[in-house]
C-alpha cells in the first residue's frame, strides 16, 4: 500500500496507471484468483452460516450508528446520513480484504471471505439508495429502477463472476486443463501484490478535504465498534472457531470502502466526508487490523 501510494505521489504512476491498475486488478487478477481457490478447494463439511449473521449485524449496526451521528451530531439530512452510513459500516472487502485474509489465515479463510463478498454490495447498498432517493424522487419509482440496476451490476460483476463459477466447478468436480491451471496459479500469485498496490495507489488520489471531525467519528465506528460488535457476535454468543470467527472480526474491521466515496460523489452528498472517512480509516487501520490479527491468532 505504502508503496502504491508513494509511487503516485512522486509521479512514476499516473491517473491512468492507476486506473488501469486498479481495472486489472477488479476484472482479471482478484476474479482468477477466487475462481481459482474456489474451483480447488475442499469445502468444509459443515458450514458456520452464524458468522454471516455476526459480520451483517455488525454491519448494520455501524451503518446505523453512522446515521445517527449524522442527524444528531452533525443534524444533516437522510441523504447525507446514508452516506455517513456507509462510510461507518461498508468494508473494503476486496482490495484490503481478500489480501489480508489470505495472506493471514491461508486457504481455510477462502470459502468465509467468499461467502461476506459474495452478498457485500447487495446488502448497504441497495439501503443507501432507498435512503437517498426516498428524498430526493417521492414515490419510490427511481429508487425500484436503480436497485434492479445495481443487483444487475451486481450480477455482472467479475468478481461475482469469478466466484460462482469456481463454485460451478467445484461442484461439478470439473478438472483444469494444465495450461489454464498454470496461469491461474500465476495469477494467485500476482493478485495480492496487485491489490494492495491499487488500493496505496489509489488513496493518493484522495484528499482530506474538511469534515475532519465527522470523519473520525466513522472511522471510530468502523475500526473499532463494528469488529467489536463482530467479535460479541461470533465468540461468546456463537461461539464460533477459526477461520470463522476471525474472518467476520477482522473484515468488519476493515477501513471504508471506496464505495462509500464513489456513492457520495455519484449523488453529490457528504462528497468531503466520504472522501476523508476512506483515507483516515485506511491509514489508522494499519495499527487496528495489527491489533486484531494478534488477538484473533493469525
């Protein structure tokens, strides 16, 4: 990350290396790679379906106290509070997660990870949207239009892509041909460095731009109360073991995603937050996901 970012800045990186990069990174890289894992793996044979609940909850949870910190704090209105929302309880599952995970827990964290990506953006998402298009188009007609849009985005997504149909392959014990087994283990390979040098590369292209203060709130939520909230979830409640548990742990406690810009700057609201929330996450999560890598015995 660190040396994404620093290429950038100096110059040796441009706008459109980074979006090139972060293109190859979102539609070949990370997509080959989880098809890969998932068309090879052995899935366990039973399936903790809890800690779905413990990371969702969670989720919604800091989604909601973002929105609350938002009426009652900053006494903003339900566009700008959707937008707190994500910037509170939206993980950067990709570009962040999937590296981390796999890098930390090995293979036994592919089928948790896959199962948090494969369902992320059609939870907050479709919610945001609700919230902001219940005051911005009365009726409800646009809001029904641009979610049957997103799950369709959703759906065409490569990453989703990739997902499910290295779970068609596996179920149908389908073999690799070498040549496509070869270059996929590649692949393998080349997608965590990748990823992590998108997302650097791609934080020095945002600026801390005001708002300073509402951003740390979500980045507070995000850090620490919603991995807390995962962790009451999935340990003393559920009960939960490895890999389970501390994969809902640690990508709840993930920095913000950059959704959660990208929503504010396609709707024109909390545009500085969004933008200062993905930054100031990224940079504290650095010390927090330390923490709890630790704690969770990676």
């Amino acid at each position: 990350m660190a040396v994404g970012f620093v290429l950038v800045r100096i110059g040796l990186i441009g706008e459109a290396g980074v979006r090139w990069l972060v293109l190859f990174v979102f539609n070949a890289a990370i997509p080959i790679m989880l098809f890969y894992r998932i068309a090879t793996i052995d899935f366990p044979a039973q399936i903790a379906w809890g800690f779905l609940f413990g990371y969702y909850a969670s989720a919604f949870a800091a989604y909601g106290l973002g929105m609350l910190s938002a009426r009652f704090f900053f006494h903003l209105s339900i566009d700008e509070q959707a937008i707190h929302g994500l910037g509170a309880g939206f993980s950067n599952t990709v570009l962040l997660g999937i590296p981390l995970m796999l890098s930390a827990f090995g293979d036994q964290a592919t089928v948790p990870v896959f199962l948090i990506i494969s369902v992320h953006s059609a939870t907050l998402l479709p919610i945001s949207i609700i919230l902001i298009e219940s005051v911005r188009q009365p009726g409800g007609q646009a809001s029904q239009f641009r979610i049957a849009r997103l799950i369709l985005e959703v759906l065409a997504n490569p990453i989703i892509l990739g997902i499910l149909l290295g779970l068609v392959t596996n179920l149908l014990g389908l073999t690799l041909p070498g040549p496509v087994e070869a270059a996929a283990q590649v692949m393998v390979w080349v997608a965590i460095p990748c990823a992590l040098l998108a997302l650097g590369s791609s934080l020095a292209g945002y600026r801390l731009e005001g708002q300073i203060g509402p951003a740390a709130v979500l980045t507070g939520i995000k850090l620490v109360v919603q991995p807390l909230l995962a962790w009451v979830l999935v340990v003393p409640i559920l009960g939960l073991e490895a890999p389970w548990a501390p994969v809902a742990v640690l990508m709840a406690g993930m920095p913000s995603g950059a959704m959660v810009y990208l929503f504010g700057a396609r709707y024109e609201a909390a545009t500085e937050v969004a933008a200062s929330v993905v930054v100031i996450s990224s940079g504290v999560s650095v010390v927090t996901l330390s923490i709890l890598l630790v704690l969770m015995g990676a």
